[in-house]
C-alpha cells in the first residue's frame, strides 16, 4: 500500500455510537479536527449525537438498516464532507472490504490497512502468520475437518480436552468444549452450523483447551513508517459467557521478563504484516507461565482507557496520527504508572440470566473521584435502544497499586447513580469484593467457579424514580460523555437531528 494511503485531514465521521463514539468525538476535537456522528433513528438524540460538531441519522433502528449499512455510511460521510472515516470498536470496524470501500471512496480508513484486516480477521490465517513470526501457538489442527480419520489422528495428537473453533469469527460463538472423542463429531456439526450463521463462514478448526488459562492481551501502536512498539499487557480473565467483564493492567502474575517476552511477540506479529494503527495482540497464559498466541484484534479495545492510565498517552489521538501519515514518537514504557481497573457496565439483570433490559434512564449521576474516569454514551432522558449491545459506560479507577484501584473502583460504583433499567453494577461489586479477585487468582473460569448462580439484586422503590424522572424533567435532558472527575455533565437543549447539527446550535444545511 502506498504511503498516500496516511494523508493529513481535517474532518472525521465517526461510523458507531454509544461511549466509543464519544470518546472518539472527544479525542478528535482535542487534535482540532471536525466530528460528524451518524446515528439510527433511535439515537437521534443520543450523547454522540450532541457531542459532535455535526451529525446525520442514516437509518432505522436495526443496526443493518443504519451502522451496518456500508452505503449508507459512505454516504452520509461524502455528504457531510468528512475527510476520514473512525470506525470505533464492533459494527464494521473489522471488516476489510468496509476499509477497501472507504479508501476508495477517496477517504482516509483510521485503522490498518484492509488487506492486514483479512488477513488477521481469520483465525486459521492469523496463527498460521504468528507461527511464521516466531511466535507460540496453541497446538490444533487446521486441516480439512470433513475428513474424519484426519480429524480423529489430530485429536488424538492435541488430547482432550480441546475447542471446536470457528475460524472467522470470536465471542465464544461458534465455540465447543470436547471432553472425549465420541464428542467431536457432533460438536464439529453445531459449531460449524453457528459459526456459519454469526459470521456467514462455517469454517472450523481444533485447538488444545489450556486449562486454568489467563487471558492476557498486549497493546501495540504502529505508524506508516515501519514502527511498531508495545504499550503493555492487560489481563482479561473476568469472562461471562466468553464476553470480558472487567479488565486491567498491568496482570497481576505479568512480571517484567515475561511482559517484555510477550511484548516482542506482539511485535514481531504486527511487523511481519505491515500493520498501522491501534490493535491487540491476544494470547492464552498457561498456568506454567507458559504464553500461546490467541488471535488479533484489528481495532481500537473496549478496555483501552487502562492502558491509557498506565501509561499516560491518549491511544485515539495515536490513532489519528498515524492515519495522517506522522512518524509516532511512543516509545514502550520502562515500567506502568501504577496500575488500572475498568468495569464493563451494562442494562442488564444479572439475577434474571443477564437478560438485556431496555427503557428510560430516569436519573443519572456519575462518580467525581480522584482517579476514577467515566466513558459514556448515554444522559437522562435518553430511552435505552433494544437493538444494539447493552453497554452504558466503563468505570475505570487508576491507582498508585493494585489495591488502591480496586477500592477506587468499589467506591466509584457506589458513587454511580444508574435509574431507570437494572444494570449489573452489583454483580461488578461481587467480583470486586470476591476473595479470589482480591488476591488476582484469576482464570478465564473465574465467573463459572465462583459467581455462575449469583442472586443479588438492588431494587430501586418506585417514589424514588418517579421522583428522579420528575426531576429530570424540569432539569432537561443532560448529554454524558467522558469525565474524569467532573460530576454531572451540563444540560443540553434538544436538537433536531434530521440533517445536521452544529455543537453551538447554530444549524448548517446538508
């Protein structure tokens, strides 16, 4: 690819909603660029909306018919004169022909090149590039698994027990535990059969089950230049349903050998592809502090703010940078500036199997604590969509250790005021205050070990949120975004989205 490809620019569309679109908006703003949101129907008044410089609704609620609609998108990016395209995290920020499509529409794509997102996206492909590297995968077996007998001398080499994995796609789905060889051929059927419905390719492959395992991630930041360098580890073990619950960094079991041996894996890997841009390198960390290659996230993380608290550095700016062609001046760290818990909030009712919840938030106020930063994408008023992930904000606490950041946590959980849908705050407090988290003994079993069947709930009586929502009524709507010590955010008029909107309020024609 050529270097044309990293131009400088001035405008920015932000291709995704909800606190990542925030976030971007907020970091675009701070490096003097224009930000344009685009939103369904139901998030015409959402935060992102109110926090960009100009904003276009491009569709209905379901996300096809708007954040996944590549025409739509493109369109809207054309028309307000956006000179690049931020695809955040999820909807089509890992998809290769959404990047081809905006570079040739003569727009700057702000992530890697398309050709490293094909490549990487496919997890047959991408441990067959680790392993070229010189990295250490996981023993598996990539072959032809329609031909039984193959299949059965490769299970019988890997041992059980081992994973049934789709090769183009993550989340657990497409995913199967095999205890035994009478297992496989059925879970061979059912994760090919899932697999095939969720990421539209019913390619599967085996894998060895390392048991109890550590998910620890390595962040890496690259330019146009030829220069890659790791930004350190986060641990990632707090899974529910493979989804990651709360993260941090650096890993409580990562001593300095080990993170510099894992760093130059990373390394090595984006190297070896041409990669530019923000990405995580995600390996498997067994019990014998042995490390395996996991797979590569081709895009901005939802835990990025820990590392950022670690380090000091602003991992969207670097992004920005980066597409614009400059030579990144990051260098790794010596060692972490202190250490750094998020917390994934959610609508859900975790006494009711995590059941997404939906509604009204009547009532909202956010934690105003040293060391405690908030990224949202919701504000009072705002009607909770049932279409897209239940994600509200990340709570991430920042202390001198360990510790100090877990208590920070705890004390900015009791601190956030959510009314309105159940959230899982309380079932985050659980893990926080749990022994196991405490001492950092954690694995990817840490849910299903100790806090599978939990009940608690916290109920909100009914004179309080009608007297939160009769409040917010006579305040107004208030937009939230990222704060880091800042308490409420300031009320917001309401605003016609139709076409655009400019953050003073003085409206521009489309």
């Amino acid at each position: 690819m050529s270097d044309a490809a990293w131009r400088p620019f001035s405008s920015v569309l932000v291709a995704n909603r909800g606190e990542i679109a925030v976030r971007v908006i907020r970091a675009a703003r701070e490096h003097g660029l224009k930000s344009i949101a685009v939103a369904s129907e139901p998030d015409r008044l959402a935060a992102h909306c109110l926090a960009a410089d100009a904003a276009i609704v491009i569709g209905e609620g379901p996300a096809s018919e708007s954040y996944l609609d590549v025409d739509r998108v493109l369109a809207a990016a054309v028309q307000s004169g956006a000179e690049a395209i931020h695809p955040g995290y999820g909807f089509l920020a890992e998809s290769g022909a959404f990047a081809r499509r905006v570079q040739e529409t003569g727009l700057v794509w702000i992530g890697p090149p398309p050709e490293v997102i094909d490549a990487l996206g496919d997890k047959v492909e991408a441990k067959r590039l680790a392993e070229a590297a010189g990295v250490p995968v996981v023993p598996g077996f990539e072959g032809d698994v329609s031909d039984a007998e193959a299949v059965a001398a490769a299970a019988e080499r890997i041992g059980f027990p081992l994973l049934v994995k789709a090769a183009a796609g993550g989340g657990g789905r497409g995913m199967r535990i095999v205890t035994t060889a009478a297992e496989l051929p059925d879970a061979l059927v059912s994760a090919s059969r899932e697999a095939e419905g969720a990421f539209s390719s019913g390619r599967v492959f085996l894998e060895k089950l390392i048991s109890p395992a550590r998910h620890v991630e390595v962040q890496i930041i690259a330019d146009a230049h030829g220069n890659v360098v790791q930004l350190g580890e986060r641990e990632c073990s707090v899974q529910r349903r493979y989804q990651k619950i709360i993260e941090e960094s650096p890993s409580p079991v990562v001593d300095a050998d080990l993170r510099a041996r894992m760093g130059a894996a990373a390394v090595a890997l984006a190297a070896s592809v041409g990669y530019v841009g923000a990405g995580t390198v995600e390996f498997l960390l067994g019990p014998d502090g042995s490390f395996y290659f996991l797979e590569v996230n081709t895009r901005l993380q939802v835990e990025h703010p820990v590392t950022e608290a670690v380090t000091g550095l602003d991992l969207v700016e670097l992004q920005l940078r980066a597409a614009a062609g400059e030579v990144l001046d990051v260098a790794t760290p010596d060692q972490p500036l202190g250490h750094a818990i998020e917390l994934r909030v959610c609508a859900e009712d975790p006494a009711n199997r995590f059941a997404p919840q939906a509604g009204t938030i009547l009532h909202l106020e956010f934690p105003a604590r040293p060391g405690v930063r908030v990224d949202a994408g919701i504000r009072a008023g705002y009607e909770i969509p049932t279409h897209y992930d239940s994600l509200l904000l990340k709570l991430i606490a920042h202390g001198a250790t360990r510790e100090e950041a877990r208590v920070r946590a705890l004390h900015g959980l009791h601190d956030l005021v959510i009314l309105g849908p159940k959230t899982n705050a309380e079932y985050l407090r659980a893990i926080l205050e749990h022994p196991s988290f405490v001492a950092g003994d954690l694995s990817t079993d840490f849910i299903a070990d100790h806090l599978a069947d939990w009940g608690g709930e916290t109920t909100v009586p009914d004179e309080v949120l009608m007297a939160a929502a009769a409040g917010e009524m006579l305040a107004g709507p208030t937009a939230s975004g990222d704060t880091e010590g800042s308490g409420r955010a300031e009320p917001t008029p309401w605003h016609d989205l139709l076409g655009f909107r400019a953050v003073d309020g003085r409206s521009t024609s489309p």
